[in-house]
C-alpha cells in the first residue's frame, strides 16, 4: 500500500543551514484510499520519523507544502507543443511577469489551460532551501513541493478561502493561488468580485474554509468579503487542521497544483527514456544477438579444426608420396602438385633438354629484373637428365628467385658452387625433373 506523508513547516522558520532541526511541522500521514492514518501539529522531524518507524513503513512518498507566497503564478503563452520547445521560450514568455532577474529564477510547468501553461516561479536559492529541508527523511523520500495555497479544493468559476490563524490561502478556479494576511481580505475582495473570464457574471461564488474558532473570530473579515454585491460566499466548517484539507483535496484530484521538484530540481531516481517502452524487446533482440555471435564463433571454430584436420590428411598423403620433399607445405602443396602434373605432362616418363630450357627460361623471363641474369654457359646431360647452367646475377637473391620459381613447377632445381664477387654473385644451376 502506498503512503503519502504531507508536510507543512510552521513558522517561524528554522535556519536550515545553521539549525534544520528546530524546524517544527504540521503533518497528515494519508494511505492509498486517502484516509488520514495518522497526524501531528507542531512536531519536529524526529517525531515523525519515529512514527514511520513504529508503523514499519517504508519507502513513503513525502509530499512538502511551503508558503504560498514563496511560489508566484504565472501564465505562459508559448504556441509550441513539443516540451523541449516550450522548456526553452518558457523564461522569455513569463520574464515580464516576475520582478527580479529570470536567471535566479526556478521555473516548474504546470498543465496547459485556454489562457495558456501555468508556470510556477520561484527564487533558485530559495528552493535549494526546500530541497535540503524535506530531503533525506528516514523511510520517506521527497515526492513533490508544492506551495500550499494550490491544494485548496477549487470551487467553479470563483474563489477558494481558507482560514489558518492570521493568514488567508486563495486559489481561483483558474489554478492561480496566493497567500495573504487575512485581515486584508476585505481590500482584496474588489478584486474577486472581477469573474475570471471576460464572460459577465451577475454572481461570483466564494467558498470559505475554516475551523468553527476561525469562522468566528473572522466573522467581520467575512462580512467584508460581500460588501461589494457580487460575492455569493459559503462558508465550510473544518473539523480538522487545514493541512488535512489540502491532502483530502490532492488525494481527490479537487486541485491543480504544480510540482515544483523540476529541471535541476528533479528528485525522480532516473528520468524516464523514449526507448523505456522498447526495453522488453531491446532485451529478447540483445539476447538472440549474443546467441547468435555465439553460435557463428562456435561454428567459425568448428569449420576451422575440420580444414586443419583436411590439411593434415593431405600431407600425410603427400609426404607418403614425397617423402623427400620438405619445403612443401599445406600452403603450398596444391601449387606443387599442379605444377608437378604440368611437368609430368610435358615430358612424359621424364624431361629432355628442351623441355628443361623451357621451364628454365620461362622462370627467367618472369624475373623482376632479368637483365640483371646471365647465362655464361649451358650443359645437359641426358643420362641423369639434368640441365646445368653456369649462371651470373647482380646478387644472389636474383639466383634464389630463379630457383624457387623452378621448384615451384615441380622440378628438382639447386644451387652449387656459389660464388660472391664484388659485382654480384654466380653459381652453377642444376635442374632436373625431380
């Protein structure tokens, strides 16, 4: 079950700074149906405190009430919808309106109503005074701060009143609320006996709230409220404190306040995201993409321990084959072995002189710089069916490249009888059909 805890500091107010505990409180602990669990006048923080404490509750959302006064109303005239937009004209559409300077000034966005937003201003400081003041509360966390006056139930196309000792709360039908001394109700009443439309009224009703002991002691304020002909005013006995009043009217939706716990001021644990709505579905997509990594990885690993397992079949084959052959690798062997399949189809059972010149000129011809090698002399053996060439290059990478290109078609192809002279290198090639 959710509780609200409603506070209204009573004045004198505490320094907050030097002595926040002095501060005393009226108070009104209301559960979810809105029926008053449990009250106090003139408390201070630990009493109330105490009583969650004893009542075992947990988590309950404070609500604190501050002067009327403190907080002035406004209207914002702002043709904009979207809220970013109107946040930003809010300052300029209400700057004529408050008399200090806008940029110490906290502004909260109500609703929006024919005339335009209702905004409530307030002092930056000041404010950050209220923070500190409701926040921190043991098994209570602050909820909302709204001026006091804006509680009171509204009574249609006029006025409410509410009597609390020498002050006066009001609120029109409107939303606009102030707090004043309510000796000078009677100077004021001009002013509500003005309908709040341009419509013409012959009659403006006026309700007054207040214990039996205020009525009657306000008796000749009252009087004065229908010295100018045009305020009906009813009169409503409270049997309680007035803070009881206001929660009742909160609970009920009979008012329009405005929370003044916005912007910088926010005390909502995380502000609301536009992908809050999206979150379920965001999960299942994260989910199945973490799968699905997982299973391409795992895939990805399998495939690859069977192309290694391939190639080390085919090796074994090869050097079953080769067993000679130690430069061929799994890189290489299909390489090899077509050139080896060229050569053997060139040759037949083996390779004569010409189809040996063949090979070793067409390796010639491939060198990045074949100017640079020079065939001195050329000798063929048939009986072992090698070619031997007496070669000279600018340096023995020149030599090495002619023979890895050979050995690459398949052909048995070395180098002997090497010799580095200050102008490059030269051997003796020996190739054959390996």
């Amino acid at each position: 079950m959710s509780y609200r805890l409603f506070v209204r500091p009573v004045p004198p107010f505490a320094d907050i700074d030097e002595n926040p505990d002095a501060q005393l409180y009226n108070w009104v602990l209301q559960d979810a149906t809105g029926d008053a669990q449990a009250r106090g006048t003139g408390d201070n923080r630990d009493i109330i405190e105490q009583t969650l404490a004893q009542n075992a509750l947990e988590n309950v959302l404070l609500v604190g009430l501050i002067p009327g006064e403190d907080a002035l109303f406004c209207v914002a005239d702002i043709p904009a919808k979207q809220n970013r937009f109107i946040l930003q004209a809010l300052p300029y559409a209400v700057e004529e309106q408050i008399a200090q300077d806008i940029d110490s000034v906290h502004l909260a966005l109500g609703k929006h109503s024919e005339e335009g937003y209702r905004v409530a201003a307030i002092d930056r400081e000041r404010m950050g005074n209220w923070i500190t003041l409701f926040s921190g509360w043991e098994n209570a966390r602050l909820d909302a701060i709204y001026p006091d006056a804006s509680l009171l139930p509204a009574t249609e196309g006029g006025w409410s009143i509410c009597l609390d000792g020498e002050v006066a709360m009001l609120v029109s039908d409107r939303g606009e609320w102030l707090s004043m001394q309510a000796a000078n109700l009677g100077m004021f009443a001009h002013t509500l006996a003005v309908p709040p439309t341009e419509e013409v009224m012959a009659e403006v009703p006026v309700t007054v709230y207040g214990t039996q002991d205020e009525l009657e002691y306000h008796q000749s304020v009252i009087a004065e409220l229908t010295a100018p002909g045009r305020l009906v005013v009813r009169q409503e006995q409270l049997d309680l404190m007035p803070l009881e009043l206001l929660a009742h009217a909160h609970h009920h939706h009979r008012c329009q306040p405005i929370n003044l716990c916005q912007g910088a001021f926010s005390v909502k644990a995380g502000k609301d995201s536009p992908f809050k709505p999206w979150k379920p579905l965001i999960a299942v997509a994260s989910i199945w993409f973490v799968i699905q990594v997982a299973f391409e990885a795992g895939m990805g690993f399998y495939y690859q321990g069977q192309a290694e397992e391939l190639e080390e079949q085919a090796m074994a084959i090869y050097r079953d084959a080769f067993p000679d052959d130690r430069r061929t690798h799994a890189g290489n062997v299909r390489r090899v072995l077509e050139g080896q399949l060229r050569v053997a189809g060139s040759r037949g059972p083996e390779l004569d002189f010409i189809a040996l010149m063949k090979y070793t000129g067409q390796q010639y011809s491939q060198l990045p710089s074949s100017g640079s090698v020079t065939f001195n002399s050329v000798n063929f053996s048939k009986d072992r069916g090698e070619l031997v060439v007496d070669i000279r290059a600018d340096s023995y990478d020149r030599l090495s490249a002619l023979r890895n290109g050979l050995s690459g078609q398949g052909l048995e192809a070395q180098i002997g009888s090497v010799v580095n002279e200050s102008g490059g290198a030269r051997g003796r090639l020996t190739v054959s059909g390996g």
